[in-house]
C-alpha cells in the first residue's frame, strides 16, 4: 500500500467520478484505474462500486476512507512539522473570517502579526459562519474567527475573548428616553413588540439575536433583513426597527446615521469569540503565533470598548 493510493482513492471518492479524479491527480484515467484495482487485490475488497455514470462507497471503501483521511493528516502534519523546524519563523497560515467581525478586528490584528512576524504569510478567506465551519473541518483553512455555538462537532476552538451585546435603536426612541436605563440597562422581554431588523441567514449574529429573544420568551418580529451590518444600523438609526449589536460593532461608526446604543439589562448576554480549527489537525508555529497576537489584540480592544 502506498501513499499515492490513499490519495487516490481519496479523490475518487471525493469527486465519485474516475475523469473527474483523474483530471483534478494529473495522471491518466486508466493509470487511476490501474493503481486502484491493484490496492483491491492487496486488500482482497472492493473499495466502489462502479455505476454507468458514477461510482459509489461500498461498505468496506467507507470504512478504508475514514483511515485512510486520518493517515493523511498524520503525513500532512509530520510534514508541517519538519517545515516548522526548518523554516523556523517562515510559513504560511490561512485565516477564515465572518465578514462583519473580521471587518472591525482583523485590521488592529493583521497589522500587529505582521510586524512581529513579517517572514510568515496571511491568506485570509471571508465566509458566513455555516460555510466556515465547513472550509474548517474540511481543511480549507488552518484557523477561523468564529464564535460560540459551533455547529460541527469536528472542530475544536481557543476562546480568545467575550464580547458584550448591545441594543440600538433610533434616537428618539421611547426606550432611549427612560431615566437611568444607560445604568439599569433594558430587560429583553421589553423588546416583545419591537420590529427588529436583523442579519440574513447563514449569519452567526442573527441566530444568536433570534436565540436570545427567544430565550426571553418572544419570536422576534423581522421587518427588514441586509447581509450588512453596517446597513442594519444605518435603517434603525432611520427609524425603521430596532436591532442587537455586538459592541466592538456598535463602537465603530461608520455612518452619518447612528443609532441610539443602549445596555441590556443582567444578565447582560454576550457571545464568545473563538478562533476555531480541525480537532487533530497540527496547529503550526505560524498559527500559534496568530492566535497569541489575536488574544493580545482582543484584550486591548475589550478594556477599551467595555469601558
């Protein structure tokens, strides 16, 4: 058995298509098919069944795949790990990041690991917080700005900081006006009859705006929905609804229209920030180095937001 065939089998299996496999190998077709039904006799299975248009797992080729994604792991991280010891602070690290909150952390963390570590290469790679999780776990990136909750449970994470959600709603709300409500803050359950204007779907911020008014006991009434963030506060500073806000977002103006940004009361929620990545999969030198500036980067924001 070799390390080419568990490549090669990994790709059929991938792509359940013997061109399509060998066109994404660079190697001829019948030389794929050659490699493979020499990996059968040595094992004495049959790894697919082969269909008129595709071919599919058999019981045995599942099973071989699970063991054999896990050997090349082992082999991808034995490698990294040589390359580690050899280029000692050169590398490579990409970076998986939802759109709105890397827009308003990465630039204070980007700037800062490249100072530190200027020989060491960011790619970074923008996605809905599903779609993360899934380039995650499947190896697309080494790390991803993420936060709690995480849906795949193949992924494991390291906190890198808490961050207090905030209401906004427009200038001359009634809410705005009440004495001491910047010291009380506003009980969710307030919120029952507000019209909110949230993120779309496949954003992790507006699952956790519908889980916290559901947990106040309330479906949240959506009237306008924007994959922008930025938009979202600009229609309720307008006077269109109200929305909750992350506050290192709310502190950021970006806007000539801005919202009326208010605490909510205890217990104040808030979402963790994490960066995530493959449960298993060797974390570099140069991702270990980015997760250290990111927690430095976080700390210095929090003390200055939370303030």
């Amino acid at each position: 058995m070799e390390l080419r065939q568990l490549q090669y089998t990994l790709q059929i299996a991938k792509e359940k298509n013997f061109s399509r496999a060998a066109d994404k190998l660079h190697i001829a077709q019948p030389s794929l098919s050659q490699q493979l039904s020499k990996l059968e006799q040595e094992l004495g299975v049959k790894l697919f069944q082969r269909n008129t248009s595709s071919v599919e797992l058999t019981y045995a080729g599942a099973s071989f795949i699970e063991h054999a994604q896990r050997i090349m792991d082992a082999v991808a991280q034995l490698r990294q790990e040589m390359d580690d010891i050899s280029q000692l602070r050169a590398g490579r690290v990409v970076i998986g990041s939802m759109p709105i909150t890397g827009s308003h952390l990465l630039p204070y963390v980007l700037p800062a690991f490249k100072q530190n570590y200027p020989d060491i290469r960011v790619t970074l790679l923008e996605d809905t917080s599903l779609n993360l999780e899934k380039l995650t776990a499947g190896g697309s990136t080494d790390l991803s700005l993420l936060s709690l909750p995480l849906q795949e449970p193949t992924l494991s994470y390291v906190p890198i900081g808490e961050e207090i959600i905030d209401l906004a709603v427009p200038p001359d709300h009634r809410l705005a006006s009440i004495p001491d409500v910047r010291e009380q803050g506003v009980p969710l359950e307030e919120l029952r009859d507000e019209a909110f204007i949230v993120l779309k779907k496949g954003q992790g911020f507006r699952k956790l705006t519908v889980d916290l008014c559901r947990s106040a006991g309330f479906e949240p009434n959506v009237v306008f929905e924007s994959n922008n963030i930025e938009t979202v506060q600009s229609l309720v500073a307008a006077g269109m609804g109200i929305t909750l806000v992350p506050r290192f977002i709310a502190r950021a103006k970006r806007s000539e229209l801005i919202p009326a940004y208010l605490p909510l009361a205890q217990p104040v929620p808030s979402r963790t920030l994490v960066i995530a990545y493959r449960k298993g999969r060797y974390l570099s030198k140069a991702a270990e180095a980015f997760i250290d500036t990111f927690k430095a980067t976080m700390e210095q924001r929090e003390s200055l937001y939370n303030s």
